[in-house]
C-alpha cells in the first residue's frame, strides 16, 4: 500500500465513522452494526480484490487511531470482524440487480453508514427477521458467526439470543457445547427440512417436549397389547379433543383420527391429524405408549409422503409429524430424527399417575373440569 493509498483509505474511513456519530449522540445497535457492514464492505472491496498489500488493516488502524484520539472499535482486529460479518450478510441482505454491475466499483470508492436502514433492506431478505438482526450486539453477531457454519444456525442463534438476552460471555458459554435448542422444544428436524428459515423457527417453539394428558386413566392401559393400548389412549385424546387442542397450543383445528390415506393400494391409517393456521401445514400424530424407537419414524415418515402427495393443498406447507410417545432419551431422538427429509419431532407425554403426588392435589378435578366446560358450551349456545 502507498502513501497515498494510506491516506484515502484512513479519510473514506474517518469521514465514515464521523458521518455515522453526527446522527447520533451514541451508537445504538443498529446503526452501528449498520456502520460497520458498511465498513466491511469497504475493506472487504479493496483488501480481497483491491490494490491493498499485507499489513494494510494494520496501518490503517494505527492511523485511524492518532486522528481520531478515544476511538473506540476499531483495532485492527475488529476491521477484520467487520469484513467477516459485511461478507457473511452480503448475499443475504443486498440483492440488487444493480449491485452486480455498479456494486464492486463503489464499494472500492466510499462508504454507506446506513447500508442496513429500513430503506435499503432488500425485500428479498424477509426471512431474516430484521428487529432481532439489529437487536444484538456486533460482539454477539460475531461470537455466533465464529461457531456457526450456516445461515439456518445463525438464525436460530441470533433469536435465542434476543429471546433469553444472553449477554457475550453467557452467549459464548453456550455456544461452546453447541447450537442451542429453544427450551422445552422437541427434537426435531425442522431446520434442516423446512425451507424456509422463519417458518422452521415457528415449527421449532410450536411443539414441546412434553405435554400433560392427565385425562388418560392408565388403569385402563396396563394389561392390554400394546395396538389395543394406543387405540384407547386416542380415544381418551379424541374424547377430549378441545383439551388436547389447549395442550397443544395455539391454531390447531381437528381434522380427524385413524385417518385414511392410501397410495398404490396400500392403506394406511394416521392417529390424530390436525392443522395449525399459523404454520399453514398439516400436522400428523402418532401415538405410542411405550418408548421411542427409531422405527415409529419410519412409518410416519410414510404418512407425511401420502399427506404430501394426496392430502395437502398447493397452498399449504409440507406436512409435519411428531411421534408423542410415553418416554424417550431426547439425545437419541435428536440424533435419529436427523437424516430423515420430511420434517418431524418427537414429544412426550404424562398422565396425571406420573406427577408427585404433592401436584397432583393441586390440579383441578377432572370431572369438575368437564363440568365447566360443558357449562361453557352451554352458555355459548345460549
């Protein structure tokens, strides 16, 4: 690098940074991470593909920090982060037509503070939510890009992150025994079989681990063969279907039980099928009273197939199973779950005899319950 060189690189910078504080008494997050894409950029333009020698970054940082004394975020290091972040981002955020064509000559040239605004953001991008991308630190962005490999789990970490506000080191910690899972979710594999990266999150904290069916009288179950056994807890879920429905969360609608698919002339029955408005997808359930085994996998990976090919609508997306089961190592249902293409969880449930004692007084009656909601019902017919 020239003089020369030297020199316009440390103005364009300068002015950069001094253009970003003039419309702001302080960085808040997202100017600054805003800032510092641009700057990565920049860097990014000239040290990869520009005329810029070894030592560059280097130089520019030591300079930068005589003119600007108290400068704060630009170490030679931290130039280098905000290249790996600008050129992580870059794909995913600016998608111009123009860019391709007018893009590299400019980036060689100047500096736009405010590359990440509102204004800017590529349509494009709209699975990235925008709120939790400019809501974290550039310190956690770049804790999360040196432990990630792809996008679909820098998503997922950006919003744990923003969900459960981990501080850097907390963050770090985590990150540290491996991409984190949202709490209480089940294994699943939705990230790596649902296209698109938002709709996957909403898969992810849609279905928990375990629900409580503390409607299921185990009596009833305990001496019979296990087909018998699993038909009789679904009678007990489809007798108390708007129970299960609350259990399971929000924008379920029942569409039935031992419902009929058929492909090829062979026929298959699915336990429980719902559909979840929020995930616009259907959602199959299969019910076993024993504990997990890779197999029940298989058969509603089946299911799922036929539900694709002959139920679902153009409209809709693919279908989702989850296999709820009495128990499962969750270490191993995670790691089972893994290779198969449709996307599918596994879940737990409890009855009411599993609880310690000392909750289960504290639950309500389940005739008293019933009673309500038959009460209810009534009112609403009124």
């Amino acid at each position: 690098m020239t003089s020369t060189d030297l020199k316009q690189a440390v103005q364009t910078i300068k002015t950069a940074i001094l253009q970003s504080q003039s419309r702001a008494v302080r960085m808040v997050s997202g100017t600054q991470l805003s800032l510092y894409f641009g700057v990565g950029l920049y860097v990014s333009a000239n040290s990869r593909r520009g005329t810029w020698g070894t030592g560059a970054i280097d130089a520019i940082s030591e300079q930068l920090r005589r003119e600007l004394p108290g400068l704060r975020g630009f170490s030679a290091q931290n130039i280098r982060n905000m290249r790996q972040f600008a050129e992580f981002w870059q794909p995913f955020l600016i998608h111009s037509p123009m860019a391709s064509k007018l893009g590299i000559e400019s980036l060689h040239a100047e500096i736009e503070c405010d590359r990440l605004s509102l204004a800017k953001w590529s349509p494009l991008a709209s699975e990235i939510n925008r709120d939790e991308f400019l809501g974290i630190s550039f310190s956690h962005h770049m804790e999360i890009l040196h432990k990630t490999k792809n996008i679909d789990e820098v998503l997922l970490c950006i919003h744990e992150t923003v969900v459960h506000q981990w501080d850097k080191y907390t963050l770090r910690s985590i990150l540290k025994t491996g991409i984190p899972a949202p709490d209480g979710t089940a294994p699943n594999n939705f990230i790596q079989t649902i296209p698109s990266t938002r709709q996957a999150i909403k898969a992810i904290r849609m279905f928990k681990d375990e629900y409580l069916l503390d409607y299921i009288n185990v009596e009833d179950i305990d001496a019979q063969e296990e087909d018998v056994d699993e038909r009789l807890v679904e009678q007990r879920i489809v007798h108390n279907i708007k129970r299960f429905i609350m259990t399971l969360g929000r924008d379920f609608t029942f569409v039935g039980n031992q419902y009929h698919l058929e492909i090829y002339g062979e026929e298959m029955w699915s336990d429980l099928l719902f559909f979840n408005r929020e995930l616009n997808a259907l959602v199959a359930i299969e019910l076993k009273i024993g504990k997990f085994k890779p197999a029940y996998l298989g058969q509603l990976q089946a299911y799922l197939q036929v539900l694709d090919d002959k139920v679902r609508k153009p409209h809709e997306n693919p279908s989702i199973g989850i296999v709820l089961c009495k128990s499962a190592n969750q270490a191993y249902a995670e790691y089972a779950v893994r290779d198969y293409n449709k996307p599918m969880g596994v879940a737990t449930y409890k009855t009411i005899a599993d609880m310690p004692k000392e909750m289960q007084h504290t639950l309500p009656d389940i005739e008293d319950l019933k009673k309500l909601m038959n009460d209810d019902e009534d009112t609403l017919t009124m």
